[in-house]
C-alpha cells in the first residue's frame, strides 16, 4: 500500500509540474503575451513579468513591442513633372497587437511610395523632404492601424535620378548661375552710370570741379614708377597764368 501511494504521489507530482511548465509564462519588459481562449481573442494582453495560462484551453502569442525598422526597397517612381527617378525609403513601427504582418506592411509602405511621389514634382522631391515623409507616415499608418502597426516615422532615403537628367539638371544651373552673373553685372553697370550722370551735372553746374579733378588725377599718375609721362594741359588751367604773363610784359 505504501508503494501505491508514493506512486501515485510521484504521479501527481509529475502532473503538476508538467501543468506549471505549461501554465506559468514570463513577459519581457519589452514582450506582451496575446492570449487566445478556445480560439477567441481575450481583450487584454498578459505581461510583462509573471502570468499564469490555463493549459490545453489558452494559446499564447509573444509580440515584441520594441520599434522594428523596414527597409522599403527601392522603387521606380514617375514624378508630377514626368521625371523618372529611383527612391528608397525606411519606415519604422511597433506591433500593437499581434505581430507576423511584415510583408503586409512592405506592400502598402512601396505602393504608397509610388502613389505620394507621383503626385509631387522633383524639385518638392528634393527639397520638401520632411513634408512628403509626414504624409508617407500618415497614410502608411492609417492603413496598418487595423492590423496592430503603429508606424512611427517613415524617411525618404536616396533620390537617384538618371545621369541624362542629372546632366541636364547641371547645365541648367549653371545657365541660371550665368544669367545671375549677367543680372548683377548689368546692375553694376546702370549704377556705375547713373553715378557718371550725377557726375557730369555737377561738373557742369561748377567747371572748376573738373580742373580739380584733373589735377587728382596728376596726383594718382605721380605715385606710379613711370619715367615719363605726357599729358594734355587743359587751356582753362594754364590761362590765368599767361594773361598775367602777357600783362606784366605790356606794363613794362
């Protein structure tokens, strides 16, 4: 009799270890357990840290909470402009609920790619990056929102556009860097004559201003190493001093 009973002691000891191997299950800080219930999806999820199933009748699911990144691969997009180009982009999400819908999420993320960049033209493209990343982040959201993803942010990666464009992209800038040149040059030089202008009134209203400036002009010509220099003298410099001349020979 006293075999019997440690048999079937030994026995139920065994069963209960086997019911708490397969009822007590540990969460993660960054772990949730989804549980289904005879097939039916019970409201709250367990964890983290200890919890307790009811075997054979609950089925648990582990779904990691932490951010998971996704490579968008890259795709050949037709701009608003009929420019073609080849973009990539990344997107990162947490599961909310159940897990195992990456594939899922890539074909919305491409689709939806194609469908935004379509819509902008290449300059947008280029330089409304941040803009064009929050509606990616929107619609992708809102169409994995039933599934359990949240997605978090979504980033253009690289832009690559055909050599043929981007030679010609070159060219027009530097067409547009030339016709600058020109703007800021024409600018200088309707300055530059309208001072002249001011110039030639005020030479007009005061000749003497002229002989002054002339006699500047000697003065800048002196400072140069040059040996000889010839020059015109202006008759209306020179003429008080001839007239003086001529009239001090006649009183003498």
């Amino acid at each position: 009799m006293t075999a019997a009973v440690l048999i079937i002691v030994a026995v139920l000891l065994f069963l209960l270890i086997l019911f708490l191997i397969s009822a007590i299950k540990v969460a993660r800080e960054y772990e949730r357990g989804i549980i289904f219930r005879l097939g039916r999806l019970l409201p709250a999820p367990k964890g983290p840290g200890l919890f307790i199933l009811i075997p054979i009748v609950d089925r648990m699911v582990r779904v990691d909470l932490r951010t998971v990144t996704l490579n968008i691969p890259p795709q050949e997009v037709i701009t608003k402009d009929n420019v073609p180009v080849r973009v990539n982009a990344v997107a990162y999400f947490r599961i909310v609920q159940v897990e195992n819908f990456m594939v899922a999420t890539s074909q919305i993320a491409q689709t939806t790619l194609r469908s935004v960049l379509g819509q902008h033209q290449l300059d947008e493209l280029l330089s409304e990056r941040e803009k064009i990343n929050s509606i990616l982040q929107g619609i992708i959201d809102e169409a994995t929102s039933p599934w359990g993803i949240k997605v978090s942010i979504v980033e253009v990666k690289d832009v690559e556009i055909p050599s043929g464009m981007q030679r010609a992209m070159a060219r027009q800038a530097e067409a547009e860097r030339e016709r600058r040149a020109k703007v800021i040059a024409a600018e200088g030089e309707f300055q530059a004559s309208e001072r002249l202008k001011d110039a030639a009134l005020v030479i007009e209203n005061h000749p003497i201003a002229l002989q002054l400036r002339y006699l500047q002009t000697l003065l800048d010509i002196s400072g140069s190493p040059t040996t000889t220099i010839v020059f015109p003298a202006p008759i209306d410099l020179i003429s008080p001093f001839l007239e003086k001349k001529n009239g001090g020979g006649a009183s003498s």
